[in-house]
C-alpha cells in the first residue's frame, strides 16, 4: 500500500518512539513528511538518517498555535502522536498533562481544519479504566482512572466536535501497550534492569497486571490504514491484538529468551503506580472487519525481534 505516495504528511511527535517508526514506514513510500516535535521525550537519533531521505524535521511545541499552523499549511494528512504519555507524570501534574493533551490537540485540529487535512489522533486504551468486559469493544462505556486516560478522553471529543461541526475527517485510535526497538515502558524496563543485573529482577506491583502487547510495524500499519481508508473516517479503532499478558508472564518469557537462570524474581506489590490499569485486552474485531487490519507480530517474535535490535 503506497497510497501516501507523493503526499504532504506531518506527524506530531515524529521524533518519539511511534512516530519515528511511522516516519520511516512514510518516507520509504514516497510521502512528503514533515516531523514535528518539541523533543521533550522524543530523539533527534531516532529520525537523523530519515533528514538524508529528505525528512523535514521543525522543532516546535503543539502548544505553539502559530509554528504548528506554519508546519501543517498544506498538508493532506496529519498524524498526531505528540502528547505528555506518561500517567505517573499526569497523576503528578494534571495541569500540564492536559495543556499539552488537551489544548495541544485542540490546536492540532484547529490547524487540521485550516489546512483541510485528515487527522489521526492517538488516543489510548486508558480511556477504559479498569472495564469489566475484556477483551473491551469501542461501545463499551469509557471510565478513565488518571488524568491521561481522561486527557486522551476529552481529546476523542474535540475530535469529533470537529468531525460533527467542520466536516473535518478524523480517525481515532485507541492504542494499547506498543512495543518495539526505541520503545519504552515495561519491556524495556525489564531488558534494561537485567541487562544491568541479570540475576535479580524487581517488577513494580503485583505482576498480575495484564498488558495486550502490540508490535510497533503493526501499529504504524493500522496508522497508514487509518489515514487512507475512505470508511475510517469519523471512526474509534482499538488498536491491540486481543490477547493479554500479564506482566509476570512477560518477565518469564524474557528471562527465557535472554537464556537467564536463577534469576530471582521479586514484586514490590500494591498498585504499581498510582493511575496504574489493572488488565487490558482489545476487542480488535471493529479493526479487523472495517480496516482489514491483521497484527502480524506474535509476542515471540517481537520480543525476539526488540532483543536483536539491542535499541530498548
Ligand atoms: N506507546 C504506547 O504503548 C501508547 C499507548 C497508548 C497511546 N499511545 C499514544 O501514542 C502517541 C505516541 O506515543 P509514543 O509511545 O511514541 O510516545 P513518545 O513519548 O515516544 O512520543 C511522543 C512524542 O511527542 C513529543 N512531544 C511531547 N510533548 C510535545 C509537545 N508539547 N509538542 C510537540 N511534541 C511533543 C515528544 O518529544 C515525543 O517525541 C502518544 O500520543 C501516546 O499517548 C502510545
């Protein structure tokens, strides 16, 4: 599918983990793209060699209406995956946590309309809280426990007040637990600590949380879908695989890859951190049926393929 081919695209936060997959994935289809990031969280290393295939990169903030307009003037579609993605931070700063999610992706779609461009909004599976039905559909009621959950909330509404009010095409996808090479969370969280200690491995809470793990080329691959399929439009896709792990499980498995024994295994207990979900599983089926989306990278593999790349 090179659908892209030729077009104007802005990803926000192109220089994050997500987005600089997606960059790659975009300019090796021919697409005219720009990234457009503040580096709060982002690295300029994760796209530099991309600048030498003719991506153009604009330091700049989504809080900052008048670069981001300058940087999405002309532009067909625009992914936006800048955000504030730590809940921990969010539990600690609401206020921040919601200029930049909530206002931030305001401006977003202000600049979306001015431009007459599709937009993509990466909203999160926190939207759920802790739901009871698992794997959870779109229908079923959101009910966020922290302030990101709630910020990525508010954000899926401003997305469809404009798709209501202005005609403006919009795709909301609620992502689940995306891993890959220059991720971060809990894999590599784990491949780190035991790469420094291999003989002890402490995981914070419980470890019956439960995560649906979902590759980072799947992930850019139902992006791509989501910006060019004509029925995407107006719609919410969960984004997951519709299988859950939980996170003792994964830390098994890792131990089991890396070829480690005796390595002692220890759970601090209680709520890892504090906004912390307890287990998520997408129902994908609304993905699979309306986007032909197939997540092609079982845990395995993709673990295989993270630990290979060495970049966690
Ligand atoms: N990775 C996941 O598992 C996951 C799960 C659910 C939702 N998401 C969403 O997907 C998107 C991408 O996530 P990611 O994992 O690549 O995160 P990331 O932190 O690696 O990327 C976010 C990027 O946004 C940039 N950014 C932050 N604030 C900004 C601002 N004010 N202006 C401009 N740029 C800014 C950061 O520098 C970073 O490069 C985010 O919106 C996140 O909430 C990710």
């Amino acid at each position: 599918m090179k659908a892209l081919k030729g077009k104007a695209v802005v990803v926000t936060g192109g220089a994050g983990f997500i987005g600089s997959h997606l960059c790659r994935t975009l300019i090796d289809q021919g697409a005219k793209v720009t990234a457009f990031d503040n580096l709060s969280s982002g690295k300029i290393d994760f796209i530099e060699d991309l600048m030498d295939d003719g991506l153009k990169f604009v330091q700049g903030d989504i809080r900052d209406t008048t670069a981001l307009e300058k940087a999405t003037r002309n532009s067909e579609v625009i992914f936006h995956l800048a955000a504030q993605t730590s809940v921990p931070f969010s539990m600690e700063d609401a206020k921040e946590d919601c200029e930049v999610n909530v206002v931030g992706t305001l401006n977003v779609l202000e600049a979306a309309k001015k431009a007459g461009a599709r937009l993509v909004f990466s909203s999160s599976c926190a939207v759920y809280g802790n739901p009871e039905k698992r794997p959870t559909p779109e229908t079923y009621p959101t009910h966020p426990i922290s302030f990101y959950g709630l910020s990525k909330f508010i954000g899926e509404n401003y997305c469809g007040f404009y798709q209501e009010n202005y005609g403006l095409e919009v795709v909301m996808l609620r992502i689940f637990n995306v891993y890959g090479p220059n991720g971060h969370g809990v894999l590599p969280d784990f491949l780190n600590k035991l790469r420094k200690t291999p003989d002890e491995l402490e995981v914070l809470g419980t470890g019956r949380q439960g995560r649906d793990f979902v590759y980072v080329s799947d992930m850019v691959a139902i992006l791509l879908l989501a910006a060019t399929s004509p029925v995407a439009a107006g719609q919410i896709f969960n984004v997951g695989t519709g299988t859950t792990t939980s996170v003792r499980e994964l830390a098994n498995k890792i131990i089991e890859f890396l070829g480690l024994e005796g390595v002692e295994v220890s759970f601090t207990g209680g709520l890892a951190w504090e906004g912390d979900m307890d287990i998520t599983q997408a129902d994908n089926s609304k993905a699979v049926n309306i986007l032909q989306w197939r997540p092609q990278v079982s845990l395995e593999e993709g673990l295989k393929k993270l630990i290979s790349s060495g970049r966690y």
